[in-house]
C-alpha cells in the first residue's frame, strides 16, 4: 500500500472520518457533492490541514499522527498538488513555475530550468515556456501546474478539481490528455471531482463520500451496476428505491407494490433499482405482457438531442425516458396525466 491515509478532521459543524488507501500505479477519484468534505481531505493528506484524530502514512513513514505528535510540514512532504485555480506565480514565466517545486528541492538553477523544459514538452508547451500566466489559456495553465506538480517526480499526487475552471470544450480534450499523463505517471494519484464524467473517465477506482463519510467505493462498473445512495443513482441516471422483498414482491415505503424477478431468492431489505429507458409511458391504462402498471402525474419535461426525460409524480417520483417524439405524441408537459408500466425483468434488486 502506498498512501494509507485515515482522516478525522473537526471543521465548526463538520466532521470529516474517512480511510482512504491509495496503492502505487492507482489512480482513485474522491466523487462527491459540494460540501461533502473532499477537498478537506485532499488538504489534510498534503499537510495543510493538521488532522485531529487518525493518521496519514506514506510507504510506512508516518506523515501525520496527532495522538504521536507526529506532523511532517507541506513542504518536506514527497506531493504534489494541483490546485482548483492552478495557482500559478504571476511574476513567473511557465519554465519558472515548473521550476520553483524543483529549485525548492534543492536543484541548481540550471538543472531545474532544464527540467522544466523537458517538462513542459512532455505537456506540449514547449514553445510557451517563456509565457507568463496572464497569457495562458486555462488549458495551457492547467498544463504547467500538472507539469509542475509531476516534475519533482511525488511518490503522491493530489489533484483538486483539475478541470473546473476550464470551459466545456477545452474539459474534454484536457480530460482525454490527464488520462494519459496518470497512465504515464508513478507513485499513487487521488484526484477529487463532483464531475461524474471527470470521475469516471480518470478512475481506477472511485470513492463516494457524502456528508464527511464514504457511502460507497468500487469500479465504475460496480457503481453503475450497485448503486447504494440516491447520489450515487443520480449520477449514473438511474432511479433507486429501498423496498422490503419477499418471494416476487418488493414492497416500497408508502406500501406501493413492485412485482420483480427474484431469480436470487433475495429477501428483507434491497435497493430497487430502475433504468428510466424501462418505463413505458401511455395516455391510457396499457394491456400486454407488463407487470407493474401506475397512474402518474407528469411533473417535469426535460429535452435533450432526441431524447426527454420525464419525471412523474405518485406514490414515488420517479424518473422515466422516452424519445422526443413521444413527448410530442403523448402530449406529455407539467402536470398532465399520464400511465406508466415496467416489466419485472426490468427491476434490478439487490441487499441493502
């Protein structure tokens, strides 16, 4: 294990407690929503915020122990951190900024120079290298500050939202570019996002934290394929339910019935999961092979491309997608009515 780092942290009505183990060559994406403690700690594996309790060890060395009285100082920390807005010196070229790391490890000034150029060709901005901050794109500035970051070779690399400030366009060719810098990269690599698609595209694995505490951890697949919170179900567009079961019967809060395929015997409490593309949506009550008809009121309509997805309200709001022509075919809008069906082979159920 490379990084082991167990965070307790107090910040006026926050409580931040989470572990998080991070082995060399891994790249982990801390995935949550604003508030939910991520950068705090990022912050406090990086020695800029003292923990209050637990303790952050780096291939065995202890970096922080508050109950020891252990705390190695930023600076002698063997990190690298890419902040949210980069950071960069105004009053230094790009070659001066990736420098600075290097000549505060004690390099010459023409080593570090030389070094710096090497890597702000391996970023492509060899020809930037004179270029101060002010007249970079945010591209280019994310670019010298992962340079910067990786050219003092950090047996740990911190990265704090690393493609917030950079417009849709600029996100998507530099999301495809730091994928393949951590590929290159040594050491373990943490990069924390509320971006789903940042998360998913860079991770080897993500871990979700909600409210201080860590809610759900895996693959992409296995988030995709599990989700445990109503967060998490958001992010991947799906609708989660928690339910009692009992043979072919899933029992929702508010004793709404689905009747589901329990092909694993599953019993007691589950999640109920559903895809919004399994709903079918009807002006009148269906016939057919469905097993699990609702009347529903249409609360919101919203299109995107060929697409809509339409959120009904009932015994449970639920979320459902259907072309944009069936909007325009079954008159769907705010507050119309509306019938729903989903078959039983189309409900995921799993443990709780």
């Amino acid at each position: 294990m490379s990084l082991d780092a167990d965070l307790g942290v107090d910040l006026d009505r926050f409580e931040l407690a989470v572990r998080l183990q991070v082995e060399d060559g891994e790249t982990v994406v801390l995935l949550g929503p604003n508030g939910a403690g991520k950068t705090t700690a990022l912050r406090a594996i990086a020695g800029l915020h003292p923990l209050d309790r637990g303790r952050v060890t780096l291939d065995g060395e202890i970096l922080d122990d508050p109950e020891a009285g252990t705390l190695v100082p930023t600076e002698r920390r063997p990190i690298g951190v890419v902040f949210q807005n980069y950071l960069l010196f105004p009053h230094l070229s790009a070659r001066d900024n990736v420098a600075f790391g290097l000549r505060a490890h004690g390099a010459s000034r023409a080593a570090a120079r030389a070094r710096a150029d090497e890597w702000l060709a391996r970023v492509g901005l060899a020809d930037h290298a004179r270029a101060k901050p002010a007249r970079l794109s945010g591209g280019q500035a994310q670019r010298v500050a992962l340079a910067r970051a990786l050219a003092t070779e950090p047996r740990v690399l911190l990265l704090d939202e690393p493609l917030a400030a950079l417009d849709a366009t600029t996100r998507q060719t530099l999301r495809r570019d730091l994928r393949l810098r951590l590929a290159d990269t040594t050491g373990a690599r943490l990069v924390v996002t509320h971006d789903p698609v940042d998360a998913f595209a860079l991770a080897d694995r993500v871990v979700v934290l909600e409210a201080g505490r860590i809610v759900q951890e895996g693959s992409v697949d296995d988030l995709q394929a599990r989700p445990r919170t109503g967060y998490v179900a958001d992010l991947i567009g799906v609708n989660l339910f928690r339910a009692v079961a009992s043979g072919s019967q899933a029992r929702l809060d508010g004793d709404q019935e689905l009747t589901v395929v329990n092909d694993n015997g599953v019993s007691g409490a589950v999640l109920v999961m559903i895809r919004p593309q399994s709903i079918g949506l009807h002006v009148r009550r269906p016939e057919g092979s469905a097993r699990n008809v609702w009347s529903a009121t249409v609360r919101t309509v919203d299109v995107l491309g060929d697409r809509a997805r339409i959120q009904l309200g009932g015994a449970h709001t639920i979320t459902a997608e259907v072309t944009r022509a069936a909007v325009n075919e079954l008159a769907l809008a705010p507050g119309a009515p509306v019938w729903a069906s989903l078959k039983a082979a189309d409900i995921s159920l799993f443990p709780a």
